[in-house]
C-alpha cells in the first residue's frame, strides 16, 4: 500500500494521465506539450474526441448537472460518470479529486484511482478465490495488461477497476450486515462510474462463475439474499439518479432499441485468447484483416498462458484435477462455452434475448470469456504438475513461430520488422525456464513451476499492450488556451448571427470541451427537442430515425440529415444562414488574395439545387466588418469560416489561421453559371481567383472554339460501381483572369463537386499562372445511370466563350456541338 501512495504521489504530483488528447491539440494546431512516454492513439478518439471534452465541458460548467457550453444543454448526468456537484458524487471515488484539486490534477487522479483499483481488486479477487500470492500478484499484471483492457482502459476502466471490487464485498464479510454495506456501497460505486451494460454483463458472468466454481462454501442462502437486496437497492439508487436518461436511452434507436445476433465475432480474434498477438502487427490489425476499423474493435483478454500450461503441464495432472473437481470444470466448461457460443455461433437475437445476449455484442462479451479463461488458469496452474524440458520448450516456440509464418510469413519485411511483439515470448520463456527449474530444486513443491510460467506470460502483455496509453500531463488539457487558433474560434461565435461555429466533417465534442459554442458535438443521448426546433420540415418517424441515437453531430455538405451507427450528419448549409454573404456588383477592388479550391453542387429535398464553394479570403482575424460579395444567379445563404493553418503557415502570417471559408447557395432551377466572389475587409475589396464552376448537361456535345487559345486533357476515369460515383482527373488550360467551369454531359447526376489540383507539369510549360490548372471532379450517379468514357462529354468552359472538349490522350471526346450549360435537370 506504500509503494500505491508514492506511486500516487508521482503520478498525480506531474498530472499524468493515460490520454492521447495531444491529437486534438495536434490537429488544432496548438502548440502544447506532448506525451512524457509513448505515444498518442489515434484509435482512441471516443477517449480525445469524446469523453476528456466532456471531462473539460463539465469543469468549464462549474461541475453543474447541465452542459453549458454548448447549443445543446445537455444533461451531464449520464452513464458515463463526469464530476459534478450533486449528491451522486458521494458514490463517485474517482472524482472527489474534482472537488478540492485543480482540473488537471484531479484527472490524473481520476486515472490513478482507477488503476489502483483495477490492480489491487483483482489481486484480492485471485487471492480470495485462492491462488498463491505470487500468482496472483503475476495474474493480475496478466490480467490488466492485457489487450483489451489496454486498448479500452481511457474510457473503459471505470468497469475494468470497479467490478473485482463487488466479489471482493460478497466474499470478504463475515458478519452479514457488513456484507450488506459492502456490497451495496461497492454495486453503487460500480454502476455510477460506467453503466456500460455488455462490459456489465460480461464481467458480472466472470466474477459470478469463478466464485460459484472456486468459492461454493461462500454461496450460502443468507449471503445470497443479502448480497441481492444490497444490488437491487444499489441499482435502485442508480435508478433514481439517472432514471431520466435511462429511460431516453431506452427508447432511443441506437443503442437502446439495437438488437443483436450471435456469431459475429471472427474465429481468428477469438484464437487470440491463447494466441495474443495473431491478429496484429505492433497495435496495427489492418495489415492482416483490412476490414477490421481499429485496434480496439479487436481486443481481446488474451495471453500465452494457456500455450504455456499445454507445452509443460503433466497431462495426468489435469485429468486428475477435472476428475477430483468434476462440478467446477462441468460448471466453467457451461459458462465458457456459452459465452463462446453467442460470439461464433448464428445465434438470433430473439433467443439470445431470452438471457439478455442481444445487447451485448459479441466482441464486447469476449472481455468475460478472456477473464473466466484466464482465472480459472491461474487458480489451477498451483495445483498441477510440470516437466520443464527443452523439447517442450521448442515444442512451445516451434508452435509460436509457426503460426507466426503461417499468419505474417507473406507480408513485406518492413512490416514484419514492425512485429516485435511476436519476439517477446522468445526471451522471456527461457528466463521462466530456468527460473522453473531453480525453484524446484530449491524447495521441491510440485507447482512451484506454475509461478515463473505465469511471470512469463504476464511480462508479455506488460512489455507489449502495456506500451498502448501514454504519459500524457493534462496540464494542457485543462489549459485556457487564450491565444492562438482556440481563440480565433471562439471568436466566431460573435462573427456568427446565431453565435455558433460549424466546422466540416469535425467529430466529436473537442471544440465543446475548449469552451466553444459549436454544432459540432457528441450527444451522449438523443436531443429531440432541438432538433425538432431545427428541422421542423422532418417528419416524426425521420426525426426519431436520425436523431434519436447517441451520435456525432457532424455537419456535411448533403440535402437533408441522415445516421448511420452512432454518426449523424446535418446539412452544414442549414447552419450557414447569416448576413455575411451578400450580392455586389463587384465594381472596384484593390488586388487579388486567396483562393477557391471546390466547388459542389447537390439537389436538396425540395428539387432545388444547394451550392457549397470552398477556399480562403484574406480575413487577417475575426471582425464584424468581414463580408463576402459575390456575383452570379444564385441567391445568397451564408458563409462560415474554418481553420486554414496552411495558409497561415505558408503566408507567415497567423492572422489567417481561420481564413477559410465555405460559402453557400441556393437555386431553384437547374441553369447555374459560375459565380465570382470577392471579400470585404474595412473598407477593402479584394477578388478571389481561382474558382472553377460545375454544371451538368446531359446533352452536352460541342465543337472547341476559340481552339488555339485553349489546352487541356482528362488523366484518368474511374467509376466505382458499388457507390455509384465516377472520379475524372485532368487539367484546363483557360484564360486565368476569367472564370472558368467544366460542364459534364451525363445524366442522372444526384451530385457533383470539383476542386482545383496543383500541376507543376502544366506550369512548366504554359507558365506559373496555370499551377493549379489540374482538376477533380467527382459525381454521384443515381442506380440507373452508367457512364461510358468514350461517350461522356467533358468541356473547360470559360466566361469569354472560350469551350474546349477534354478527352484522355487517343481516345475520342465524346462532344460534337455548342453548349449551353444546365444544372442537373
């Protein structure tokens, strides 16, 4: 306990923390300290994009039940535990540092807390339940440095540290009163601090068949009855607490009304229970299995243990100990192949619902099947015998090496070369060995051998998965951040006409958690109040299919909202409305500056058309006298503005950190002709070159005019069959002062957008003025529509008249007569 509060000391005196939030102030661009040790993950963005943000909204709020930061105001009290100060915070250990600390400070301790439980609960679990205190110290390393529990633990290890705790109260007490208290206050303390129901329902079946198969004498009726009231009122006082946003997620479409069938869990990911790193190159499980999403998803509570035990193990000794203990092998063989059956087998979700399995999906339950795996282990592996041998050894890597050849032999050598984790178990089973073979002949007790195996294992997993969090102080987490691109955003919310800030495509709740009143945003749960003042145009049975989830607000150019998962995505144009973009008629300016890069066209759900054209202005700033003028037939939104740090970069100039804009428009009939803009500053105008305009005429054929003025070429043609969209690369070469547009002869366009490329090639022969000349145009073709390159065709159309068929070099243009532009009819 000592060495736990020294250790305490360190950790939390230099605000440690185990959060890779250094990748949200990395993509911010703002400067802060990096990690102490190790480095950030990227898979781990529910933890920097999610739950730390949601750490900073709440302190930013004043540790009140209610968001206050964002548009949202959204309840805090939810069934992931955040400091707030209200009665509930007495069943919340981890967060009493929040009450009397520093923000920065209390998160370390937050982390340390947690850690400290998870090592020392299932320590006195092992001990409890019977092993050794060397086995049961070198089971929990194991155990808490395994894969799952690593690449889960920033927002998972509430559950992981918490749940041990709750055998530890059944099986400690000897009085029944204190049993009451015990397990009452640790039930509450467990369900409070993450009410994940799968890693809930998984580490319960663990704990509750290790203690029924290790532990009988402890399952008598009077310490059964007790330990259930203590649960229900636990339960019940969680009830009251959060019964509101029980009762939402309930009826919500994701998660709530989600259910699951069985069967959906890879063999492969379910063999790295006994083979951990089978699946994985260092954390990377891409290289082996492309379509798995990230190194979390396959996670698994897994280990060399069981290899290990096979390889030395006397077999006659194992079918001694099933035979003496045939109910506890018959019970642990009924939990492990129950649990092994609804993650491999095609099980329905209506069957599985009878136990509930249906909202536990087959991924998540592998964390109590690894755990009653590994227990049962490690509280057999005493009482067996061992023959420590060379041919076993070799026996043991000759199985290791060989599924490593089978499984990694095919990749290239600098991706192998990434596979050290492969190599650990080589050094460290030899070490085991020969420390095996030391301790029996020094105290000749059958078993000893059991210790330095399970040291093994277990320093596999603490050198390899142990390495996935890093050090990271929170002292920039918690920071002010009142300089720099954090206040430049913050600024926006007064240069917006509602007091709010989109970004595109952004994630999560990090611009909240800096204090920001952004669209952007995680709703832990569903917001229908909002969204129903937001978008009243919806229909009911819409607004609940889209926003009654748990979701990423993510605002994108498309015509209406729409979920997927645990994604929803809002028209971005909807919260573009505002008085900054207005018509001109662009009679003076003073100069050139900036750029348009894109330019997309989209059909919204009332058969106009919306218009998005992205780039930078030079806005040196935030200023209320910041406008943009455009000219053209289209009738005006608004514009947002967004981080340009490149073009900050570039031009040395950090007054153009949030240059970037996105200006929006509408049109009610199909004709668009391309737009000119400019910016206002003060009293200066300046014209933005480079727009490239987009429209769509599925009878477009034309003759070039204007021929010897004009070059330009298509580079490359895909179409991709299975999302119906066709991608053209090439280059114009146009009369740069004017602008330009590419009109497109297909029909049955559903949307379209353009972007200008850089080509150096191009520039070095028709001059710098044509560097950007390249182009991408992707369009999205409705399911009756195929193009065909040779019949498809492309034209560089210019203000001055100027048309040019594009064609790839030796094939045909496709276009035969004069243009005259439409948009998608």
């Amino acid at each position: 306990m000592a060495i736990t509060v020294l250790l305490g000391l360190l950790y939390v005196g230099k605000a440690w923390t185990p959060s890779s939030y250094a990748i949200t102030l990395n993509v911010l661009g703002v400067d802060a300290p990096g990690p102490t040790f190790g480095q950030p993950r990227d898979t781990r963005s529910d933890e920097f994009f999610v739950q730390t943000p949601h750490f900073q909204t709440a302190v930013l709020s004043g540790l009140a039940d209610t968001d206050r930061i964002s548009p949202y105001d959204e309840s805090l009290r939810n069934f992931m535990a955040f400091p707030t100060k209200d009665w509930s915070i007495v069943f919340k250990p981890a967060l009493w540092g929040f009450i009397v600390l520093p923000a920065a400070y209390a998160y370390s301790l937050y982390f340390f807390v947690l850690a400290a439980a998870c090592l020392w609960g299932w320590l006195l679990v092992l001990r409890f339940a019977g092993a050794p205190l060397a086995i049961a110290l070198c089971g929990t390393i194991l155990l808490t440095f395994s894969q799952m529990l690593q690449v889960w633990w920033t927002t998972n290890a509430p559950t992981f540290a918490f749940a041990p705790w709750v055998a530890i109260a059944f099986l400690a007490p000897r009085l029944e009163r204190t049993r009451f208290v015990a397990v009452f206050v640790a039930m509450v303390i467990w369900l409070f601090a993450l009410l994940y129901p799968p890693f809930i329902y998984a580490e319960a079946v663990a704990i509750a068949a290790i203690i029924a198969a290790f532990r009988p004498d402890a399952l008598r009726w009077r310490a059964l009855l007790v330990s259930g009231l203590a649960a229900a009122l636990a339960a019940a006082i969680v009830y009251l607490y959060l019964h509101d946003t029980i009762e939402v997620m309930r009826q919500s479409v994701y998660p709530g009304k989600r259910s699951l069938d069985g069967g959906t869990l890879p063999w492969s990911q379910a063999a790295a229970t006994i083979l951990p790193y089978v699946n994985i190159i260092g954390f990377d499980p891409t290289l082996l299995a492309p379509e798995t999403r990230n190194a979390c998803e396959t996670g698994v509570v897994g280990s060399y243990l069981a290899l290990l035990l096979a390889c030395f193990v006397e077999p006659s000794s194992f079918v001694e100990n099933v035979r003496a203990h045939r109910a506890r092998w018959l019970l642990l063989a009924a939990s492990l192949c129950g649990m092994a059956s609804w993650m491999l087998l095609p099980i329905p979700h209506t069957i599985g619902h009878l136990l509930l399995l249906d909202m536990v999906p087959p991924a998540r339950l592998l964390l109590g099947f690894g755990l009653l795996f590994h227990m049962t282990l490690l509280l057999v592996a005493p009482s067996l015998r061992y023959r420590m041998t060379i041919r076993r050894a070799v026996i043991f890597f000759i199985i290791v090496a060989g599924v490593l050849i089978v499984r990694k032999g095919g990749l290239p050598g600098s991706e192998l070369r990434q596979s050290w984790f492969d190599g650990v178990i080589f050094i460290c089973l030899p070490i085991a060995v020969v420390v095996a073979l030391w301790l029996r002949l020094r105290t000749r007790r059958s078993g000893v051998e059991a210790i330095p195996l399970v040291a093994a294992a277990a320093a596999c997993n603490l050198l390899t998965f142990g390495t996935f969090n890093p050090i990271q102080s929170a002292l920039p987490i918690f920071a002010a951040h009142t300089q720099g691109i954090v206040q430049d955003l913050k600024a926006l919310e007064h240069w917006d006409d509602r007091g709010l800030v989109v970004l595109n495509a952004w994630r999560g709740s990090a611009l909240t958690g800096l204090g920001i009143r952004a669209v952007n945003d995680t709703l832990m749960s569903p917001q229908l109040a909002y969204f129903r003042r937001e978008f009243p145009q919806l229909d009911a049975a819409t607004r609940d299919r889209v926003f009654n989830r748990f979701g990423h607000i993510t605002p994108r150019f498309i015509p209406a909202p729409n979920a997927a998962g645990d994604q929803i995505f809002v028209p971005i144009q909807h919260y573009a409305q505002n008085r900054r973009l207005l018509r001109d008629d662009l009679a003076s300016t003073q100069g050139n500056a900036g750029n348009i890069s894109s330019y997309s066209v989209i059909r919204d759900p009332d058969n106009g058309y919306d218009i998005e054209v992205v780039g930078w202005a030079p806005w040196h700033g935030v200023d209320p006298s910041q406008r943009m003028l455009f000219r053209g037939d289209a009738h005006p939104v608004g514009v947002i503005r967004e981080p340009r740090l490149d073009v900050a970069e570039a031009l040395n100039d950090p007054t153009l950190r949030v240059a970037g804009f996105r200006a929006y428009f509408t049109k009610a009939d199909g004709s668009f002709p391309a737009l000119q803009l400019r910016t206002r500053e003060g009293e200066r105008t300046t014209q933005i070159p480079g727009l490239l305009g987009l429209a769509i005429d599925p009878s477009a054929h034309g003759d070039p005019t204007n021929a010897g003025e004009v070059s330009g070429a298509l580079d490359s043609w895909d179409f991709d069959e299975q999302n119906r969209t066709l991608t053209v690369q090439g280059w114009m070469h146009v009369n740069p002062e004017a602008t330009s547009s590419i009109v497109v002869g297909l029909a049955g366009v559903t949307a379209a957008s353009i972007e200008r490329v850089e080509r150096p090639d191009v520039a070095a022969v028709f001059g710098e003025a044509w560097r950007h000349a390249g182009f991408k145009l992707v369009v999205s073709l409705s399911s009756g529509s195929k193009p065909d390159e040779d019949r498809t065709c492309i034209i560089a159309s210019g203000l001055d008249g100027v048309r040019l068929p594009l064609a790839a070099p030796g094939r045909p243009s496709g276009c035969s007569a004069t243009v005259s532009p439409r948009l998608l009819p």
